[in-house]
C-alpha cells in the first residue's frame, strides 16, 4: 500500500498547531483526523540523527511499519519528528514504539 505524504508548509504547521501528540525516546508524534478516509504522513529527520545513510534507513524502516499496521484506513495526518536516539534503533524497536504511540494518542 503507497502512503500519501503531507508536503505543504501549511499543512505541517496546522498539525503542528492543532493535532494530538504522543512522545517516545525515538520520535514525537503528531496526529490529527482528516477527513480523507486515508492516512497521510509527514516524517522529519534532522541532520543530527545522523549522515544521509542513517536518516533514509530510519525514514524506510517507518514507512514500511506505517505500511503494514492496521491504522492505516482511517482518515488521519501524522507527522513523526524523528529524534537522535533513533539512529541506533531496528526495525522491531520502532515498529513497537510507532504502534504504542499511535495507540496512546487515541486514549
């Protein structure tokens, strides 16, 4: 399944200002509801993670475990602010902290 992704300045900002969050040592999440019936995500990765190789592999291993969770048919923006900690993390480790944190943001 293709993810949508938020591209516009404008609709950053607007999760930024409006949606839920949830936080983990690995990222802060954003999540607002839209009413698209289908998930877009936005995911930022600043160059103090690491090199080009370190920030592409973490934004691979979250589209990937975006991709295969079941939250995906609802109408949702998420926006996933990547922090330093995540360089040294798998794929088991973020699939279990991305799950936890959507999951806590709907309590």
């Amino acid at each position: 399944m293709q993810l949508e992704t938020l591209k516009r300045k404008s609709e950053f900002n607007r999760i930024y200002s409006e949606g839920r969050t949830a936080s983990s040592k690995f990222a802060k999440f954003y999540i607002q509801e839209n009413d698209l019936g289908m998930m877009r995500v936005g995911i930022s990765v600043g160059k103090n993670v690491g090199n080009a190789v370190t920030r592409n592999r973490i934004k691979r291993i979250i589209k990937e475990v975006l991709r295969k969770i079941e939250i995906n048919d609802k109408g949702l923006d998420l926006l996933i602010v990547v922090r330093k900690a995540s360089a040294g993390a798998g794929y088991h480790q973020l699939k279990q902290v991305i799950e936890n944190s959507l999951l806590s943001a709907f309590d």
